[in-house]
C-alpha cells in the first residue's frame, strides 16, 4: 500500500511520460548519437524533479484537495501524511540536481530553473490561476526542450515546434481541469478561469486550445525533416487528435460537470500517450 500510495503522490506515470519526453527531444535534436550515461541522468533528472513538484503540490494543497474530496490522493485517504509528502520532496529535488550536473551546466541551469518555477507554483505562483496554468501547460513542454539541451546545449527548430503542440494540449487541461476544482480552489483563493469567469466560458477556453493544438499537429508530418510524411508519427497522432476534439465538442455542446470532466482529463492523458508515442516513433 505505501508503495502505491508513494506512486500516487508523486505520479510517477507523468514521471515516465516526461522521461520519454526528454528522450524524444534527444534523438529529434541529435538522433542517436549521444553518450548513453547523459541520456540516463537527462532521464533521471527528469523524474526525481517532477516527483518532487507532485509531492510539494501534494503537502501545500491538501486542504483544497480535502474539499475535493480527491480520494486518488494518498494524503487524503490518510496513506502518507503531509511530513512524508514534503519528505519526498526534499529528498527527491538534490538528486534531480545531481543527475542534471553530471550532464551539463546549461542542463543543470534549466533543470533549476524548471524546478524553482514548480515550487513558486506550488506556494503562491497556482492562486493567480491563469499564470498557473501556463506554468503546468510549460512544464508538459519542458521535457523535450530538456532533452534537446542534453544533446546539443541548445533548442532546435523541430523540438520548439513539438513542445509547442505539448503546451497548448496542456494549457487546455489545465483550464478544464479548473472546472472541475471549482469548489477547492476557492480555500486558497486561486483565480482560475472557471472561477472568475464560470465554468461555461472556462469550458470554451479549454475546447478551443484542444482544437487549436489538433490543428498544429499536422505541421511535423508536413514540413520537420525527421517527421515528414511519415505515418509512424501520424497514425498515433491521429488518435490523439481524434481524442481531444471529442473532448472539445463534448465541452462546447454544454457537458461540463464534475462527472464529465473527470472523465475528459482520464482520456486527455490517453491522448497526450498516444501523442507522445506518435512523437518517439517518428523520432526515430
């Protein structure tokens, strides 16, 4: 149960997600022509830090997620308490840091820079509720630009063009995701779109950003040389596709309560899997 309970607090399938991000962003920057130690500690770096922004989110929003009666949090159901969440979060961040040193001083510098901006987040940086949300829509883009500073020490045209799909698929979410912590967001105060404008116009939002991310997502297939016309990309990226405008549709026409939009965030994470597959597979 504690191991399960530890996976939770610190959503370690994101973990592995972003580990793969950061793979991506690697052989889409350089191919595969890296040393396989740094692609190791870019993939390290990567899931010690993110692990340590879920488990501080964790400690700092258990109030709110108590009034959301979120029983998919550990803390909530009383499997780890607040001091094992910010436990993890000390213990986890120093090692991320390691891992990112013994790659470069510039992947050392994003990775702390990253990390730095996830904990402003987690203290007072989420109440202003939009800034927020570009910061979480930033940090689902954050592992490709990581791994094309692992490869090169910089960002390539290709990896920009990825991690920008990557943000505005996750800025949707995050709008959406509002909508459905209305009630909890209200104890810290925090400014979401759902709360100062309403859960319609919130739902709007996120549908129209989905949709605006399906239609860059051709662009790779099209025009980036690692991508172009190859349909190991495309057909993954299509379900993808086929996914988030089912969400955005189903927001537009008015289905937007807590049911639903628990529902919309279990099959957008698919969706973001399957997007990320279509990315590695075309990668290489």
């Amino acid at each position: 149960m504690k191991i399960k309970a530890l996976w939770e607090l610190t959503r370690l399938e994101h973990g592995l997600m972003y580990g793969i991000g950061v793979v991506i962003g690697v052989v889409v920057s350089s191919g595969i022509a890296i040393e396989p130690q740094k692609l190791l500690f870019g993939i390290l770096t990567a899931i010690f830090l993110q692990a340590a922004a879920f488990s501080l989110n964790d400690y700092c929003d258990y109030e709110v997620d108590l009034r959301n009666k979120r029983m998919d949090r550990p803390l909530v159901r009383g499997d780890l308490s607040r001091s094992h969440a910010l436990a993890v979060a000390i213990l986890l961040t120093p090692l991320g840091f390691i891992a990112s040193v013994l790659i470069s001083l510039e992947a050392f510098l994003l990775a702390f820079l990253i990390t730095m901006a996830g904990f402003i987040y987690d203290l007072k940086l989420k109440e202003f509720g939009i800034a927020g949300n570009v910061y979480i829509a930033f940090s689902m883009a954050a592992p490709f630009i990581f791994g094309s500073v692992v490869a090169l020490n910089s960002v390539t045209p290709a990896v920009a063009v990825l991690a920008g799909i990557a943000f505005l698929s996750g800025f949707a979410r995050e709008i959406m995701k509002g909508i459905e912590d209305v009630e909890g967001d209200a104890l810290r105060d925090v400014k979401t779109i759902a709360r100062t404008k309403g859960t319609r116009i919130a739902a709007k939002y996120s549908a129209v950003i989905f949709i605006l991310s399906v239609v860059l997502s051709p662009i790779p297939f099209l025009f980036l040389d690692k991508f172009i016309f190859d349909f190991k990309y495309l057909i993954p990226v299509l379900i993808t596709d086929f996914i988030l405008l089912k969400i955005s549709f189903e927001l537009l026409s008015g289905k937007f309560g807590i049911r639903e939009i628990k529902k919309y965030r279990k099959e957008s994470l698919v969706a973001m899997l399957f997007g990320l597959i279509g990315f590695l597979a075309g990668a290489f």
